[in-house]
C-alpha cells in the first residue's frame, strides 16, 4: 500500500512544496467583496414592475447600493427588459448617466458580457433588481457558471409571489451564491471607518434600510433556507 510519506516521514506533497497552493485550492470561499474586484448588477426596475410585492423599498435600497459604488468607483451595469412595452428605469433609483442596456433574455449576462470581458479582475457581482425567480436567478446562474462569485443583496430583490421569492433565494443558495444585505455587503466594501469616503457612507446608511418582508421569508426554521 502506497503510504504518500517520503523520506524522513514527510507527505510527498508537502515536501515539493506545493502543500499552500493545495491548501488554498481546498479552502471555501468566504465571499469577500473589495471595490477593485466587483461590479454592481440593477436589474431591470422599471415602471410596468411598480405591481412587484415591496417594489418602492427594492428600489430604495438599490439606490443605495449606486450611491456607494459610485462613492468608492465601483462599476455598474443597468438593464431593462423589453423596455419598448415595460418602460424605462424608475426615476427614484437614482441611476442617471447609467446607460441602460436592453434585453429580452432573462438573464443579465448575454447583454453584459463586454463589460465583464473587459475586467479580467472581476471576481465578486452584487446583485440587485427583479424579479427574484426570473432574471435574478437566471443571472445568477450564468455568472456561477462563469467562474465569479455572486452576491444577491437580499432587501433589494423581490418577485410578485413571495413564495417565489424565497424558493429563488433558496435556489441560488444551493448554487453556490452568496445571500447578503445591502449594509453588510456596503460595510465589506469600505472595509474601514478611517477610509476616506466613510462619512459619505455613514450618511447613507444612518437610517436602517426599509422593511422588504424579509422577516416573514426567514423567520423559523425555515428548511429552504437551511
């Protein structure tokens, strides 16, 4: 039987010297998020969605999310879906000067791919927008598959149904993206309350983000989201 010692007792592996690339392969992600290495997804909040359960404090919260990629030069990317029948981006996301991009597909990705081309230092998107069991998942889905990690900013995705809702939060779970709230994915963003546009931030989230009937989806031992 091959015992995988070599001499003096030592692992094979630990004694070419590759045991810390080996262990770093093996380790999980913990799912850190830095500026340099993220992008910020808005998907699809548009007028004919204003029917969407929680919609004004999704977009609120989304709004949030811009103010701080912009505040700490995060790049964002902003979709409609369909906008000839669906209409343009909600006034009150804040996202003037963002050039939205149009698609059909329910996903992000095929109309984003250049920007994600173009940062070969990407590692980490945040997620926000509608619907959660739509274009949310199905971006989701396509951006795992590519390699990055996700981050579905939890109070700033919603769908119709709650029930859709949470079996799509759950669904991405299991996929392997990581669910967060806005202010925790904004605090691991400025990383330090000496940064220099921390006083900007803290303004913007003094006031708790708006109720998004999270509480209802998660409260419990709920098995979808175990």
């Amino acid at each position: 039987m091959v015992s995988g010692l070599g001499a003096g007792g030592r692992p094979w592996w630990r004694k070419s010297g590759r045991w810390k690339d080996m262990a770093a392969a093996a380790k999980p992600s913990l799912g850190r998020v830095l500026p340099g290495s993220s992008i910020l997804f808005l998907c699809d909040m548009q007028e004919k969605f204003r029917h969407v359960a929680y919609f004004p404090q999704i977009v609120s919260v989304a709004a949030r999310m811009l103010k701080v990629a912009r505040l700490l030069e995060v790049p964002t990317v902003l979709t409609e879906q369909y906008p000839q029948g669906l209409g343009p981006t909600v006034p009150e996301l804040g996202a003037a000067g963002l050039q939205p991009l149009s698609k059909t597909c329910f996903s992000m990705v095929p109309v984003a791919r250049q920007e994600l081309d173009a940062r070969p230092q990407l590692r980490s998107v945040l997620l926000c927008g509608i619907e959660t069991q739509a274009c949310i998942l199905n971006t989701t889905l396509d951006l795992l598959d590519r390699g990055l990690q996700v981050h579905v900013v939890v109070d700033a995705c919603s769908s119709r149904s709650q029930v859709d809702r949470l079996v799509a939060l759950a669904r991405m779970r299991q996929s392997g993206a990581f669910l967060s709230t806005s202010e925790g994915l904004i605090l691991q963003l400025v990383g330090d309350a000496a940064h220099p546009q921390f006083k900007e931030i803290q303004k913007i989230i003094k006031e708790p983000a708006p109720d998004s009937g999270l509480l209802g989806l998660f409260q419990g031992q709920n098995p979808l989201l175990r």
